[in-house]
C-alpha cells in the first residue's frame, strides 16, 4: 500500500490568481533561454498563451516582468525585468519555505498514517 501524501497548490491573487507555478517555469525558461518563444516552445506551449499570460500577470502585478527587443540583424530576444527576477524569487522562496513547514506538519499531524 503506497502512503498518504498531501498537496499544495501555490498562487499569488489579487482579485484572481495571476502567478503560479507556471508563470514562474515561464520565466525561468526566459531567464534561461533569453527568449520568451524559446521558452514557450520548452513548455509545449503557444507563443500567444504564454505572452497573453504573462500581460495578464503584469496588469494585475503593476509592472513588467518581461523586457523584449526586436529582432533584426542581432536577433530579438526576451529579458526577466530585475522586478520579475525578484517577485519571481520571493514566489519560489515562498513556496519552498511553506512546503518545507508543511512537510513537517504533515507528519505531525498524520504520522500513525505514513
């Protein structure tokens, strides 16, 4: 018999949820590639689902994640803004501290069950 588990699904909200665990992939694969079509291709994703949302997460953040150059001689490419970066790490810091705090009250409070 496998043991129990828990699950915890992280999203910042405003008046709806604009920052989870997919954006946050998105622009680490931004970072990594300097492209946010790179990334999107990475991801098995349209170029278009992942521009609509990360506008819709820069509305509802108030400022831009992503810095874009156009292409031409030298190529284009996608850069994360220093505020993306940081809102981004302050999301991956908080997910990690509050899985590592649930971890250990999960077998707290469910340890006769593990």
């Amino acid at each position: 018999m496998d043991n129990i588990r828990y699950s915890i699904r992280v999203q910042i909200l405003k008046d709806t949820s604009f920052f989870g665990t997919g954006i946050a992939e998105l622009l680490q694969l931004v970072d990594e590639t300097h492209s946010l079509n790179r990334a999107c291709e990475n991801m098995n994703m349209a170029y278009s689902k992942g521009w609509k949302i990360i506008k819709f997460a820069e509305q509802k953040i108030g400022f831009a994640l992503l810095e874009s150059k156009a292409g031409g001689a030298y190529g284009g490419g996608s850069e994360v803004t220093e505020a993306g970066r940081k809102f981004l790490m302050c999301y991956l810091n908080f997910k990690k501290d509050l899985h590592e705090k649930s971890d250990v009250l999960f077998k707290e409070y469910f340890n006769d069950y593990l």
